[in-house]
C-alpha cells in the first residue's frame, strides 16, 4: 500500500492550526501521522496553504435540490413554506438529476459528510452510491395532536427504507420544527430515541413570529395554518419561546441539533445548555447564514451562541434557500458579518463539531492516527480572512 505525505503553510488538525507538520497517509485515505518535517524524511508534497480534514455538512436538504431559484429571495418565513409545499413539483431539472448534481456539487466543495433532511424515499439509492457519508434525519410533521400516530407511522416508513438502503445507525426520526409537530407527536418521537445513539435534528427557531405563536398564539403563523385549513381551536399557548417549551419534551435524544437559530434569545439558550448539560445530554447549534439570507435577510445571533459557550456545527440547507451548497461560502458569510471570528473557530464548526454532532466523529473532522476525513486545501486566503477568491481544493477522498 502507497503512502503520501503533504506539507502546507498551515494545518488544521480538527482544534487548532499547526505549522511545521507534514500529514501523511495511505493511498485509500487513512491518516496515518502527522510528524514535524525533520522527521517525515523524502517525497513530502510541498503546497502553498492550509491544509483542513473535509467539511461536514450538517444540514441539508438533497430533494429540493431540484426547486434551485424557484422560490424569490427576502419573501419571509411563512411566505417561503408556502411556496416550498405549493411549488413542490417546479423546477428546471428532474428532481432525482438535480439531487445528482447537488451532490456532486458538494463533493466539488469539500464536504464528505451531510445530514440530510428526507420526507420520502427517493434520494436513498443515490445516497447509498455517493462518495460521501450521509446521515438521514426522516422528519415526522403533524401539528394536529389526534394525528401524532398516524403521523409517526407513515415516517416510520421512510425510516426503515433509510436502514435497509443505508445500513444501521445511518438514519433518525425527527420533528421537522416546533411549528408543525404536537406536543404528543413531540412525545412519541422522544420514545423512539430512547436507547438509541443516533443523533436528533430540528429546525428550531427560524423567525420570531415562530416565539410568537408559542408565547401568544398570534402573529404570522396564523396565516400559515389558515392557508392549511387547520383549526387551531386545541392549541393553548405556552407564555415562553418555542425552545424553551418543547427541549423538556426530549429527554432521551444524546446528541440533540438545533438548526437556523435566528431569533434565539440569550436566556433561551443558556437554559437549553443548563437543562442539556444536566440531562447529559450533547447539544449542538447548526448556523446555516446563507439560507437565513435568502429567506428572510437575517443573520444568526453568533455572539450570543458563542457567550453561551454553545458547540457549532455549519450547514448550507437546500437549494430552494441558498445559491450554493458551499461550507466554505458560509464560513466567509459569517466572517463578514462577525468581526474578530477567526478561521481556527470557523473550520472547527465545519469539521470536528459537525462530526461530532453526526456522531462520526471517529472517522471524519479531524487528523489523527485512523480517521478517514478526507484532505483539503484551501488556498488563496489572505491571511486568516476567507475572501471571495478563497477556494477549496479536495486533495484526498
């Protein structure tokens, strides 16, 4: 078996960036060491630089890869659900080839790993063939308490195709968000990650009209489930934020990620950190700016998650939300809007901290004796900033 050994101006290990070590690995992509120059001894491939492990993509959504452009920017939370299950069916492409391309694309960016948001089968067998890891995270929705069986049944469809098609410990049941799944739906997926590893995903606080409808039961979500035709005569509202309301209702989950963010509060999230801390459970906060941009023109509270001393992870949502499936896009978007965030944070939220969230973290995120993440390099940075020239290059799969 073949080795290489590559040098560059910098390497992220997965925590911090080194100078002065040479990686070195064999020819199907295990990290075998990382030893300082001195001792790396002949043929060591010399690159201008940093060389990263490969991106994990902790949110996306493969099958909308098809409704890319369809739905115009700035149009608002609600507006935008709207159209994403009115204008389902449009799109250029045939959704199974822009599925194709979209992972592709990915592959083009550096990522080896994705948590991929599925409500039916479809991407399943081109998942199953694809260079890179996925997770699928199957969401169960139904906001109407009488319907959490049935609800929960139908996904649980979905999810065992997940398992048979891409093997154990590959796929979750999840909510899709606080907005669409009842306090018993919330219940009954709690009870199905009971005893199990696999990590839970949901989008969680993504405008404020979401805290809204939970504090008052008014504000823009009406409009939603009017255009549903859903009688919201049952629902009582809570007094607080939608996170604060329903993380109690999952006690079982161990690795818990919460997605978007936007309109998280300062004490929302140092309570849901005090009550997973105490649960022992593992909470993670995916920043998907590029999407937030694209919907509603907004930014994530950064600050105030990292104060928090919350673990980030990146993802790039969907296609119908973003114009690029880059990791690398959303770390130079974060750059911009969060001065003094450097790239040794920024890559560990794209790296080890997603790994860890996908719980993968033996294999991907990071360089060491073993793992298997794949090697980029990103080049053309000036200094620590990602500017719009900066490029990923996939050295090794």
């Amino acid at each position: 078996m073949g080795y290489w050994k590559i040098q560059a101006d910098g390497l992220f290990d997965g925590e911090q960036i080194q100078t002065g070590l040479v990686l070195v690995g064999t020819g199907d992509g295990e990290i075998t060491a990382l030893v300082p120059l001195e001792e790396a001894g002949e043929d060591v491939q010399r690159l201008p630089g940093i060389l990263s492990p490969g991106f994990v993509n902790t949110h996306c959504h493969l099958e909308l890869s098809h409704m890319a452009g369809v739905i115009p920017e700035g149009t608002g939370m609600v507006d935008f659900l709207l159209q994403v299950m009115g204008r389902r069916g449009d799109g250029a492409l045939d959704p199974l080839e822009a599925a194709r391309q979209a992972d592709r694309r990915m592959y083009d960016e550096g990522i080896v790993a994705v948590g991929d948001i599925s409500n039916n089968i479809s991407t399943l067998p081109l998942k199953a063939g694809s260079s890179l890891y996925y997770h699928t995270f199957v969401e169960v929705m139904g906001f109407l308490p009488a319907s959490a069986d049935a609800r929960l049944a139908q996904a649980r469809q979905v999810y065992d195709a997940a398992v048979r098609v891409m093997g154990p410990g590959t796929a979750s049941l999840v909510p899709h968000a606080p907005y669409s799944v009842s306090k018993p739906l919330f219940e009954a997926i709690n009870r199905t990650c009971a005893g199990s590893r696999a990590p839970l995903s949901i989008h969680n606080q993504e405008s404020e009209p979401e805290n809204e409808f939970y504090r008052t039961a008014t504000g823009d979500f009406l409009r939603l489930y009017a255009a549903l035709g859903q009688n919201l005569d049952f629902f009582t509202p809570y007094g607080k934020d939608s996170l604060e309301t329903y993380l109690p209702w999952l006690d079982t989950p161990s690795n818990i990620l919460l997605v978007h963010n936007v309109t998280s509060h300062a004490a929302g999230v140092r309570q849901a950190q005090h009550l997973a801390a105490s649960r022992h459970q593992s909470l993670f906060w995916c920043l998907c700016p590029g999407a937030n941009q694209y919907i509603q023109r907004a930014m994530p509270p950064v600050d105030v998650l990292r104060q928090a001393g919350c673990t980030l992870t990146l993802g790039t949502d969907s296609l119908a939300s973003n114009h690029q499936l880059s990791i690398l896009h959303e770390m130079r978007l974060l750059q911009e809007h969060v001065p003094g965030l450097s790239l040794e944070e920024l890559l560990r939220w794209a790296t080890v901290n997603g790994a860890r969230a996908l719980g993968i973290d033996h294999l991907y995120g990071r360089f060491a004796p073993g793992t298997r993440p794949g090697v980029l390099l990103l080049d053309a940075l000036e200094g620590q900033r990602i500017t719009a020239g900066a490029k990923v290059v996939r050295l090794r799969s």
